[in-house]
C-alpha cells in the first residue's frame, strides 16, 4: 500500500520585522546588482488532508524561525532570527545564491497532544535564486515538516479482543527515560507523533500493549528499520511511518475472539519494507448458552441442569486441564488433561457426567492435513452436578496452546437449599455516586424479593436497613437504588420472603476532591521553579509541571525566606500541615512585607517586589459543593508593616487576621500570556486583585480569623458557599489561604502563622 501524500501551504507568511545580522565583508556592492524579496510559510503537516495552524501555532512557529542567505559557495552572508516579513527587500549583487530556512523546535519525541513538550514540529527549506542586474526576484521559503512521523491504524475488529490499548514507538537509540518516546493511547490514538532521529538511532523500538478477553495484561514489542531509508538512522526524513495494526480474520476465530493480529508499517511516501509480525492471544475459556462462568453455579441438590464451557484458541490447543478435589471425589483423580488422556478414562467421566468434543473451524473434512483441535466444549453433565453435595465446591480449568500461551478459569458451586444468591456489585459498573444497580440469583422465588441495604457502621442495628424491592426476569432479580450518599460504604443483602443473604459490601463514587488536600505531598524546588533552590512547592515531585497549588515562595525566597512549608508538630493527620507564616523578606534592610499564603494556581513572575499570580484550576462535578471543610490553628501578631492602601483596611498595632476563602467560578478566563490563560489573575504592582462579585463568580465563600484559635490544637471550620451568579456553569474552581488577611497590599504583622490541613469539599 502506498498513499500520495498531499503537501498544503498554511497560507501562513510569519509577518513582522525581522532582525538582520549583515555580514558587510561577504558583499560586494557596485555596477550589477538586483534586489530580492523574502518570504516566509510553512506546510502545516504531512497528511492526505490539509489543515491551517492556528493563531497560537503561528505565533510559537515564528518565534523560532531562522533564515540563512548564502552565496553560491554557501558563504552565509546574511542571518535573519526569529519573524521573517512578507517582501522583506535585500539588495545583492548578480548571481546565484540560497535561501534556507528552518522553523520550530528540534525535540526528539513528541506527540500532537503533548503540549508540555513544546510545538515538537521542525520545518526546513533551501530554495535557490537568481539574481539578476536590475531586476527584482521574489523568493518565497516553503518550509516543510523535517521530522519523522508516526502514526497507527487499528483495524476495526482489533479491540474486540484487545482492550485499554496502548502503542509506545521510541526512536531506537538506547535512551530509555521516556524522552525520546510517544504512547499512543485512548483519545489520542488516532493522532500522530513526531521524532526527530539522531546519530544513535537505529530505526523505531514499539511495544503493543492491552487487556485481552479474558482480562489478561498482554504486551508484545519488536524494532522496525526502513531498509530502503538513505539515512544512517534506518529512517527517512520528512516520512510518515503507518504502524497498521490488523486482526486477521483468516487464521482467528472472529465469533469467538482468539485473534491473531499483524502489524505492517507502511512508509509514506516512499514504500519500505513490510514487517508483518503475529500475536497470538492466549486460549479463551467462556460460558455458553447463557451461563456465565465468572458467577457460580447455584442450585439445590438434585436441581441443576446442564452446563456447557467453550475453549477456544487462537492456536492449535495442546492441552486442557481440569482439576479439583470434586473430581477425586467423583472419579478418583485430581486432574483430568483432556487431550492426553487415554479413551477409557474419557468414556470413564462421560459415563458420570463430563464430557467433550474438540473441533476445528478452519478444518475442512476433506483435507489432507492431520487435524488438529483450535477449540474445545467441555460439558457438566446434570448426572455429574446433581451428585455434588451440600457446600462449595470448585473445578479448574487450565488451556495450552502450542505458542506456550495458558488461561485457566476457576468454576465455583454453590450446593445450597437457600433460594437465591447476590451477584457481587461491580464498583466501576454498577454504581455511581448516589445511586447502585442490585443484582441477585433467585432459584425460589418468593412473595417478597428484594434487597435490604444499609450503610456500613460500627453499629449494625437490624432497624437500619432499608428494604428496596425487586423485579424479577427469568432468574434474575434487580433493582435500581437512589438517594445514597456519595463515598459511602454501603451492605446489602438479598431478601426472599424470610430468607435473607450473607452480607456483600459496595461503595459508591465520591465527588471530585482537591488533590493534595491534606498538604502531605512536598517538592523542595530548585531555581527553574522558585528563583532560589531550596523553596517548597506544596505537590509530589512527579507533579511539579502541573503542581495544584503554590505560593508567594517563589518570590519570597529571593531573600532565602519560606513564607508557607510543612509542618510536622501542628497537623490534624498525616505528617503534615502547611504552615503560612507572614515574614518580611529583606537585604541590607530593604524589602517588603509577604503574606505566608497558599492558593489553587500557580505564581507567574516577580515583578520588582510584587507578584503576578494565576488563580483557579479546572472544576467540573455532577453535583456542586456547597461548603469548604477543614482544619485549622491560628496564632496571629499585632501589625506592624503597613502600605497605604492596606491602611485603609487596618493599622498599625490592630491584630493581624487571618483568611481562608473559595470560590466557584465558571469557564471564563483572562489571558495571560500567548499560552497561558486563568479564571483569575492577580498583579499587585497594579493592585489587580480578586472581586468576589466579578462577573465569572459563581459562588464564594470565606472565614475570617479575627483572632487566635482556642487552645493548642486544630480545630474544624466550615465555609459555605453562597451563590453569586448562581445561574452559570462551574468550570473552574480556587482555593486560597492567607496568614495576613492584607497581605496582597503589603499589609500584616511579621509572625502571624497559620496552620491548614484536611480541606474537604462537602456536597
């Protein structure tokens, strides 16, 4: 298979003034000479369907944008960085010369949606020119994609027998910290990835992974080179590389599911070699005819009926197993190999109630190849299941193919006179955060059905479950519970008439949390994050790129000062608290007031002695908070540092008050930057401070610490929420703490400490 590959122009020229580094002794200037003009686009892809870029992609592409000028001996003689305008003149003398441009970043690995990585695209052009006595040449720069791409096709019926899909390609080249390497995965599986070889690469390393049907993890990986690629690293430049990942119907068993796939890569534009590998996913053991395997089987004795189980491999079985202390019972072994075995022990458990038959699909009777069995119905008898006796009992069954791939299946009986049976409550699937799907089993059915519920507590008193009826269909009984509490531990039990079920527990979802609210995660951030090495960032080191909260440490610190850190000897639970502690960080006694402070959003820059901040972090629940809950201490000091405008609010030699308060806000948000944007953003240079009745305020609530907390430990507070613009949606929602109410105007008393731990929002 080979595609065209359609390259589209942008319509994009990076506009604006260029900086010119002119290199006077390269030119020589006299009778001859012409002018050109320069500009600039840039290809948006290689892709069968074109795209523009868009605004932000224009503006970090041209950013990045050089453009060489050489003579005919590829002597530079003029540089250009950065933006490249439209009709940009430059005079030159006649005769040939070049044009080159590159555009964009040189990452090794990126995928399209890995913003955190950069633009990951590098474009190049070389185009050569005449220049001609008197005369005006126009030179435009076509830069296209430098890199090489990757992408995958999954054949439609592939994740019929491979679920949570995950594809890692990795330039071949031995490092292995995950930076030259792109996973493709659930929503981004369709994208693409861009890498850009080096010296040491030697082709691509991939790795298939996912949960086959039987819920096994799988995992195959192999290196793929382009034979026919020019370059030393076995890849071609400016190449898309399709990874097409196939179910192969012809030697699978597409109604069952035992699959083989096939794996062709498939440069474009030029057509490489084909790697055609075959996995094999293990034999597949399932119920039929409607019993499913993972449930027991109930029944009273005398009362069960015939129970049939299919063994299907995706290769030529070589062994099927099975083993338990039912068949010692019955028959006088432990195991059975149902392949291996000789006639008269299979006419032996036929004869007491099991027996098989094995078969090939792909086989066709009059062929001359020897037959061999791909597939296997194992079937219990009512002879065999009727003799087993009150309790429970199991049997294991374990399949073999030739590859060596094995799936066993254990079959639980559960021989009782009672009437019914609870089918357990899958977490993930049948409940959600204020509501259960109950199911159950019913071999007797009664009067009265259904389900009695309770949540569970130390105390178990009878007069607390609730009784839920049920509908019955077939033998199956269910019912559909409401107005649970979310993040509950609940017990049920199945009712029929005056039975009642052994106790099966469930929990339902929990409402959306702030992360790290108990302040347990800490990260001591060198100079990239805080200006200083040694500052505290309240997040776990591998979250430190997307931290949730922050603080004015960043700017504090330029003075070697923590104003907010963990603290081990005040704390509710845990190892710590955060500890906000007001300070004046100074040099030479010049230097300004901090607020020992804490909020939700990320502290963008010192400016002189104030801080630009960006508050909020993306919100969304089924249900809205209506409260803040936590623990806190206080301990505050008279004020003694003041500005104007903090004046208005107190003065010198008031006690200082603390400050705690939330607010829901919806989707709007304020730019700051060319890539980065908040709900709110706060500059106190300018005094650019929160409104709580702002036009995105959906709710807001806050606590005012007038004085010191009673005692020496935490204590619990509430903040509720009061809608503001009750009427908007929540997308976003802040956080924030502070030691010195004043503080965003320079205003508080050095020492005034709080304490924080456990934030819970309550619904």
């Amino acid at each position: 298979m080979k595609n065209k590959i359609i390259y589209i122009a942008a319509s994009l020229l990076l506009g604006a003034t260029a900086m010119s580094c002119r290199e006077e002794s390269l030119i020589s200037f006299g009778g001859g000479e012409g002018k050109m003009t320069l500009s600039t686009s840039v290809m948006s892809d290689i892709r069968v369907v074109s795209r523009a870029l868009d605004n932000g992609e224009n503006n970090s592409l041209a950013n990045t944008t050089r453009v060489w000028i050489s003579d005919a001996d590829n002597k530079v003689i003029h540089r250009y960085y950065g933006v490249v305008g439209q009709a940009e003149e430059l005079t030159l003398q006649s005769g040939t010369y070049y044009a080159e441009g590159w555009v964009g970043d040189s990452i090794p690995a990126f995928g399209a949606w890995e913003e955190e990585r950069g633009t990951g695209k590098r474009y190049h052009a070389r185009e050569m020119f005449e220049i001609v006595n008197g005369q005006t040449t126009p030179v435009k720069l076509v830069c296209t994609v430098r890199n090489t791409l990757v992408s995958i096709n999954l054949d439609e019926n592939t994740e019929r027998v491979l679920k949570d899909i995950n594809f890692e390609v990795s330039l071949n080249d031995g490092i292995t910290d995950g930076s030259h390497s792109v996973t493709f995965e659930g929503e981004h599986l369709g994208e693409k990835a861009y890498f850009m070889p080096n010296t040491r690469t030697h082709g691509f390393a991939w790795t298939l992974s996912g949960t086959d049907i039987q819920g096994n993890r799988y995992s195959r990986s192999g290196v793929y080179k382009d034979a026919e690629a020019t370059d030393s690293t076995d890849l071609a430049r400016a190449t898309e590389y399709i990874f097409n990942i196939k179910y192969d119907i012809n030697q699978g068993d597409i109604e069952i599911g035992g699959a083989y796939f096939n794996i062709d890569v498939v440069p474009e534009p030029v057509e490489g070699t084909t790697e055609e590998i075959i996995i094999a996913l293990p034999p597949e053991i399932i119920g039929m005819n409607g019993y499913d395997i993972s449930r027991p089987i109930l029944g009273a004795p005398g009362a069960l009926s015939r129970k049939s189980i299919h063994v299907i491999g995706s290769s030529p079985l070589t062994s099927v197993k099975i083993e338990g202390k039912i068949l010692e019972d019955t028959y006088g072994y432990f195991d059975y190999d149902l392949l291996k075995m000789d006639a008269s022990y299979i006419d032996e458990l036929a004869a007491k109630g099991i027996n098989f038959i094995t078969y090939d699909k792909l086989h066709e009777e009059d062929s001359e190849e020897p037959f061999v069995p791909t597939n296997l119905r194992l079937n219990l008898e009512e002879e065999f299941l009727n003799s087993l006796q009150l309790g429970e009992h199991s049997l294991t069954i374990t399949a073999t193919d030739e590859g060596g791939n094995t799936s066993t299946s254990v079959i639980q009986f559960n021989i009782s006179e009672a009437p019914g049976q609870l089918i357990e409550t899958n977490n993930d699937n049948d409940v959600d955060y204020t509501s259960a799907h109950l199911s159950a089993e019913v071999t007797k059915p009664g009067k009265v059905m259904g389900f009695e519920l309770m949540v569970n507590t130390a105390s178990r008193a009878y007069e607390n479950w609730t009784f839920v009826e049920g509908v019955l269909d077939g033998d199956k009984l269910t019912a559909d519970t409401k107005g649970l509490e979310n993040d509950t531990e609940y017990l049920c039990r199945l009712v029929v008439d005056d039975f009642r079920s052994a106790e099966m527990s469930f929990r339902t979802k929990a409402y959306p949390q702030l992360p790290n609210a108990g302040f347990e995660e800490w990260y001591k951030g060198p100079a990239k994050y805080s200006g200083k090495d040694g500052t505290y960032v309240p997040c776990a080191v591998a979250d430190l790129e997307a931290r949730y909260w922050d603080s004015g440490n960043h700017g504090s610190m330029k003075m070697s000062i923590n104003v907010t850190q963990p603290d081990e000897t005040v704390k509710h639970s845990g190892k710590y608290s955060i500890r906000l502690r007001s300070d004046y960080p100074s040099l030479m006694g010049i230097g300004r007031f901090a607020a020992g402070n804490v909020f939700s959003g990320e502290y963008l820059k010192t400016d002189g002695t104030d801080g630009e901040l960006g508050w909020g972090r993306p919100f969304e629940s089924p249900a809205r908070p209506k409260a803040l809950e936590g623990y806190v201490k206080y301990s505050p000091v008279a004020v003694d540092r003041t500005e104007s405008a903090g004046e208005k609010f107190i003065k010198k030699g008031d006690m200082d008050m603390g400050i705690i308060y939330i607010a829901l806000l919806s989707g709007d948000r304020e730019t700051y930057s060319s890539s980065s944007s908040w709900p709110v953003i706060i500059k106190t240079k300018s005094t650019k401070l929160f409104d709580k009745n702002a036009a995105n305020v959906v709710a807001y609530g806050e606590y005012v610490l007038e004085g010191a907390t009673p005692g020496n430990d935490m204590i619990k507070f509430t903040i509720p929420l009061e809608d503001v613009h009750g009427d908007l949606d929540v997308k976003n929602i802040m956080v924030i703490a502070s030691a010195s109410r004043y503080g965003d105007y320079f205003t508080g008393g050095v020492g005034s400490t709080l304490w924080l731990d456990d934030l819970k929002l309550i619904y």
